[in-house]
C-alpha cells in the first residue's frame, strides 16, 4: 500500500472520484517499510474517503491511499500451524506467521524457514501414526504422511528452494525419518545404510559457496522401495548434474570451497603425512587469497553442517567403496602437475612428485608415467585413412590436464553413486508380493498389494551471486532447472485446487478464469528450440561455429541480445558486452559472459563443451593394479573428445548423470545434456 504525506491537504484523484468502505478505527493493518522487515503493522485512527490516517508501530503518523492498491489486514491470531487458517491470507501475514516459527504448513506444502543454527527436534516416534496437522509442522510429518499414503500409490517429497535455504538438511530429515519407519521390522543393516547415503553424497556432491556451507552442486532423487505391508525393501538412487568444473575452478571469492571430499582427502594427508608434505601448496584446494597449504585448507569443522571426514569414512565403508579416497587423491595429485611449454608445445616432467602420486594413486607403475604425460600434452586426431598425434600448446595442455581431473572425480562420483545402489539393493517397486493361493484378486486388490516407493527429490537451489561481478553458465543451468521445477509445482498446485473446487461446487463462481503463474516464458528464453532460439541453443551453435574463446563468447552475448531483447530484463548500456538479466521466478538475476587466459576462464563456449582427451582409460585398463580405478576409467571412454574437431580441450562444467537410465550416445555439450 503507498503511503501518501503526513503534511498534505490535496486531495487525491481517486478520493475525488470514488467513495471507499469503511476501514474501521483500531483495525490492524500491514504497511510497506523500507527497512529489511519489508512490511510493519500500523493501526487506523481515522479515515476520509480513500484516505485512510494509521499510526505505526514507531508511533509515526501516515496515510494511506486507498486508490493505490489493495489493504493487508492483519490477523487477529499471531501464530498459525497452517496458514490455510489464516482469516486474511497473504504475503505480509505470511511473513509475519514465519518470523516466530521454523515450520508452518499450507495445505499439505511445509514452509521450512532456515534457522541457521541447530535445533532440537522432536521425537519420531511422535509423528508414528499421527493424522496429518495432530502434531507441529515438521519434516516427519510430511513424511509420515506419505508413508500413511503409501499404499499401492508411489509417493513423492520434492524439497526446493533457494540456495542455503536448508534443502539438504531437510530432505535428510526426511530419509532418515523413513528409513526408520519402514525399517522397525528389518533390522538395522539397511536402516544404517540408507542413512549412510547422506554423508557420502554430501561429501563428495557438496561444497561451500557464499551463501551456504554445504551447498548441493548436484541434483539427487532417492527411491525407497516398500513392499504391500509398507516395510523397507532398497532403494535405488539417480543423480544428475554433478558440477565437475568445480574440481578445477580456481580464483574463488571469499566463502567458496572445492568439493568437501577432496578438502578430506586434503585432511587425511594432514593427519597422516610428513611435516614437509603437510606444507605442500594443493591447486585445487588452496584459498587463492593466501599461500594456504594442506593444514589450511581441510574443511572448516566448526560448521556442523559439512560430513565430518569420519562419517564420510564410515559411510563409504558400509558401501565397500573405500578405495574412493585413492581416486580423490589422483585427482588432487593430477591437478598439481605443472604444464610447461609455449605457443605451439606443452610438456609435462615426467619425474615430477605430483605425476609419481598420481601413479601411486591409480596403481600404476612408472613405465607408463610417459603415455600419461602424452594423453596431457597430445591430442589424437584420426581420419579416414590414419591415426597421427599432434601436440598442444601450454593453455590447450592446461585444459587437457583439468579436464582429465574433473572427469576422473565424476566417474569416481558415479561409482560411488553405483556402489551405494549395490548396497541397497533396489527392492523393485514394480514387483508383487503374493500371499498363500486364494482366489483370484480384483486388479484394485492387487494394486494395493503391488510395492511402492516414496521418492525424495532434493536439488541445487535458486542461486544469484553479486559478487565477482555476477554468475556463470553453471548457475544458469541451475536456475533453469529451478524454473522448471517452479513451474511443475504451480501448475500441480493449481490442478489440485481446481479438483477441489469442482468436487465443492464452486467453480460456477468463476473459478476456471484462474491461471497460475507460470514460467513458461522464461524457459522458452532460456532453452527453447523453436524460433527464436533460446538462450542455451544459441550458446550450442555457437560452440558448433566457432574457436572457443573470447571472440566466440563475445559473439555468442551479442546474438542473446540480438534475438531477445523483448525477452530480457533490461541490462545496462554499459554492460551489454559483459552480461545478460534473466527475469525468474525469485528474482532478476544477472550472468556475466566472458574467459580469461588462465586456464581458468568464465568462457561460456568452453564452459560448454563437452570433452575429455582420450587415452587414460586405455592406460589404466592395461597397467592399473587397482580394481576400482579400473572400474571407474572404465567409464571414461563415454566422456572422451571426439578426436580432430576442437582445438580446445576444455571438458565440460557439468554432466548429467542418472544412474537409472544412461544414454550411451555421446552427449556434444553440456547445454544439450541438460535440456534432455
């Protein structure tokens, strides 16, 4: 509501032409404030036509004018379990609702406010068999409603939000919730192991960012497979989106942080290593904002939030998947090779310390250290007729070198990933559990009878960082999966208000010219395929025409403004050759589109290419004497370079990884990765 001046005595247009209602002296209502609480509560003392005069809660007289929009009354009650009950529901009493509470319901979506600090929960055994609304708004009640639901209907717990809202601690509750629930009667071995899968997965997908210690850089959703009689049977897990160019990003502003399971292994070495390895410099884990070594750059353990590296070791024992530390150190060991060279060449020592710690990693002996060292320095290039190598130059060996390293870290990532769904075992919610021969069933008696699953998703969150002058190519990819969710969510929402609107009679009333809000303008600028193309279609004909670079990201920002500057939030004169604005659902975020010759560029054309140099699988099939590294680059081959086509070897930023259906085809960028 607009506040007009305490001094004025002009009337206003709309108080000349219209006669308002009656407000009523001493009813509470909601005024914006320009202060971080957004809105304040105020009380009317008087009223003249459309001008209503209030008093706020600093004892400041003011005005309101009715003719600007509509009047927030406040609430009588001051706290609501489900804010479906509120006699006058909207964002200020709703925000007002949420400053005293951590939880708050409305209808069956749990409003998670995040309290930055721990808590003390209830007991589980209080939700057990509680009608939905019985008990306090918390996690375990949306999962034990589910699992009341839970009969022949899969189910699922999608848990969204913004980056640091508490997404991951969340959806935690909530496993851990109902791998007890269903386990009462299955003992505590796979109870145990479905609870493992939290720090595992945390310890490798997540990392430190500027608004959240332990930020999910990947998307997981979790199946908890129950037979007829709800008990816990498996699970199976998919993962996708893993942001492997996190391994090698180097110049991170102040709160970022690599990956907390190669801060672990960093921390292992600590523990364990001489004083002079303890003072190694790592490139991958080191601040660049001092000359930090390996003591300074373990995973900050005052933060309850982050897997602790015990948890992490526990974990991955349950799993049998130990030998994971080795490959995490590979992969640190790999990133501290220095490529020398010039223009034209690059060259690796092949006696160096970090390359014989990488061998050792992998199980390799130091014969092959050389082929090693040529898959860096060398790309292969076959034609019709011959296969013959020619060699990069120091920035292209650069790439090549990280490249390696942050897909050798995703491959690890999806042999874990493989071994936790090994361990658990499945369940198959797609099986039917027969009792003693009787007659024959209805197909509705054997659907109750059929396994079900209740399926937790959890994914990165909304993000949109200021600082370092805006965000990169990965946060539009998490912002568009975001969007996507956000318009899943409004439109479940609103199908289901209009089922109950027709089961109540009231759609008559003009219920039907409701439209939700929606985001399919957005998703259509960012990735749409007809004409004009989107955001990410653009970026992958760019990548098709021209030399990653620069000049190719200069062209590339060009043509986005070019084809949609309708479509775009206004960007600045000034900037349009350095960034974009997107309107979201959340917010207007800003992406900055640009590299760098560092090797550690915000290049959105390498950003998006998808490439690995070939030849390291090859080696460690044949000279590896470890079984899991084996298993691991036996993968690789599905992420290696298409041989002669890019004078870049830069690997992709992110991947899609699902663990229940993989497309063998090769996928050419990250962009068409992940619209598919």
């Amino acid at each position: 509501m607009r506040l007009t001046s305490s001094t004025t005595s002009r009337r206003s247009i709309s108080q000349q032409l219209m006669r308002a209602p009656s407000v009523g002296v001493g009813r509470r209502i909601y005024l914006e404030s320009g202060d971080d609480r957004v809105y304040k509560r105020a009380t009317v003392v008087s009223q003249e036509n459309t001008v209503v005069w209030v008093v706020d809660e600093a004892g400041l007289r003011c005005a309101v004018d009715l003719g600007f929009g509509e009047l927030y009354y406040a609430n009588d009650a001051t706290s609501f379990d489900d804010m479906c009950a509120m006699e006058h529901l909207h964002e200020p009493a709703m925000l007002e609702n949420l400053k005293t509470r951590t939880y708050a319901y409305v209808g069956t979506v749990l409003v998670a406010m995040n309290p930055f600090q721990p808590e003390p929960q209830p007991l589980k055994s209080d939700y057990i068999e509680a009608t939905f609304g019985a008990r306090k708004p918390h996690p375990y009640a949306l999962a034990e409603l589910a699992f009341q639901r839970l009969v022949g209907r899969d189910q699922s717990v999608v848990v969204g939000g913004e980056s640091g809202a508490g997404k991951t601690e969340t959806a935690r509750m909530v496993v851990d919730y109902l791998a007890e629930r269903g386990g009462e009667d299955k003992g505590g071995s796979l109870v145990d192991l479905v609870k493992a899968l939290s720090p595992v997965l945390e310890a490798l997908g997540n990392a430190a960012t500027p608004r959240n210690p332990n930020s999910s850089r990947f998307g997981r959703y979790l199946k908890l497979n129950f037979d007829c009689r709800r008990r816990l049977v498996g699970g199976t897990l998919e993962t996708y989106l893993l942001e492997k160019s996190r391994v090698s990003k180097r110049n991170s502003g102040p709160g970022e942080s690599n990956f907390h399971a190669l801060h672990h292994v960093v921390d292992k070495q600590r523990r364990t290593g001489s004083s002079r390895e303890r003072r190694r410099r790592r490139r991958y884990v080191a601040d660049q904002s001092t000359s930090s070594t390996i003591e300074q750059a373990a995973p900050r353990k005052e933060n309850d939030a982050i897997p602790t590296l015990e948890a992490v070791d526990g974990a991955l024992a349950l799993i049998d998947a130990t030998d994971a530390w080795r490959l995490l150190a590979a992969t640190l060991a790999l990133g501290d090779v220095d490529v020398d060279g010039d223009d034209s060449t690059s060259v690796i020592d092949v006696n160096s310390a970090a390359l014989a710690e990488f061998a050792d990693a992998l199980g390799l002996d130091i014969a092959s250290l050389e082929a090693v060292c040529r898959v860096v320095t060398h790309r292969t290039v076959k034609t019709k007729t011959e296969t013959f190598d020619t060699p990069r130059d120091k920035r292209d060996g650069t790439f090549a070198r990280d490249a390696l390293a942050r897909t050798l870290y995703a491959k690890t990532f999806d042999v874990v990933v493989d071994k936790c769904n090994g361990a658990l075992g499945g369940g198959g919610a797609s099986s039917y559990v027969e009792e003693e021969e009787g007659p024959r069933r209805s197909s509705e008696e054997k659907k109750k009878k059929r396994s079900s699953y209740i399926g937790i998703l959890d994914v990165f969150g909304f993000e949109s960082f200021e600082e370092d002058g805006g965000n990169a190519f990965e946060t539009l990819l998490i912002n568009f999966a975001n969007e996507s969710l956000q318009e899943h969510f409004c439109e479940s929402i609103f199908e289901a208000e209009m089922r109950l609107f027709e089961e109540e009679g009231i759609l008559h009333h003009g219920a039907l010219d409701v439209t939700p809000p929606s985001s399919r303008g957005t998703l259509d600028l960012i990735a749409g395929s007809t004409s004009p193309p989107g955001i990410l279609p653009l970026l992958d004909a760019q990548c098709a025409v021209g030399k990653n670079s620069k000049e190719s990201d200069a062209t590339f920002l060009a043509k986005v403004h070019q084809t949609h500057r309708r479509a775009l939030a206004r960007t600045h004169p000034k900037e349009l050759r350095s960034r974009f604005h997107v309107h979201h659902y959340a917010a207007v975020v800003a992406y900055a589109v640009g590299g760098d010759d560092d090797g550690d560029s915000g290049s959105w054309t390498e950003a998006n290419v998808d490439a690995t140099p070939e030849g390291l699988a090859a080696i460690v099939q044949r000279h590896s004497t470890s079984p899991f590294a084996r298993e691991c680059l036996r993968r690789f081959d599905e992420e290696e370079e298409p041989t002669g086509t890019s004078e870049n070897d830069d690997d992709a930023s992110m991947i899609f990884f699902s663990q229940k259906k993989k497309n063998k085809k090769k996928k050419k960028t990250v962009a068409s990765s992940f619209c598919q």
